[in-house]
C-alpha cells in the first residue's frame, strides 16, 4: 500500500511540473507555519501539496507511521485548479491518492 502512495505522490510531482506549478525556489518558515487548512491563508494551493502535503506523506511513510484514514483532498483541487489546462489530469492523480489512502493507510 506505502509503495503504490509514494508512486502516487511521485505522479503528482510530475502533473504539477508539467502543468508548471511546480516551484523551485523555497517557501519561507512563516508560510509554512500557518494553521490553517491546506495553509490557505499563507500559500497557494499547488504550494501546499508541493511542501507540506508530499513531504509529510512521504515522511510518515517513510517512518512507518499510520497514513491519515479518510482524506479528500481532490475537491480542494477542483475549486484551486479550476480551469486550468492540467485540471483534469491533476484531479485524476489526487482522486487516486485519496481512494489509496481511504482505503486502508500504511
């Protein structure tokens, strides 16, 4: 199950590098700080998925830690990615995200 999250998580790297919203350079500490949901008050979307939601995932994979049970992540990106050229291909890999981790974790 771990292996088919992180090849998942290796996918929506991709997606996001191709749709470029993929960003190089680093998020500032204080950004990444913020308590609210998807940090929606201190960065955008694909930012949020770039340097918190991939790495802690693969952070708790890695440390052998139980996944989130139920996660929805997918809705948050049909509003984010709105229009976007790449919109579908985005939703499609977050889709499958949530369905693998709902489905059972680590």
């Amino acid at each position: 199950m771990s292996q088919q999250v992180l090849q998942h998580l290796t996918e929506l790297a991709y997606q996001l590098q191709q749709a470029k919203l993929w960003q190089s350079e680093p998020i500032d500490a204080e950004a990444l700080a913020s308590t609210q949901p998807f940090c929606c008050d201190t960065l955008r979307f694909e930012q949020w998925l770039q340097f918190v939601f991939i790495p802690k995932i693969q952070q708790m994979i890695n440390e052998n830690q139980p996944l989130p049970t139920s996660i929805a992540i997918a809705p948050m990106a049909e509003i984010a990615f709105a229009g976007h050229a790449q919109q579908q291909a985005l939703l499609s890999t977050l889709n499958q995200i949530d369905t693998v981790i709902s489905q059972g974790g680590v």
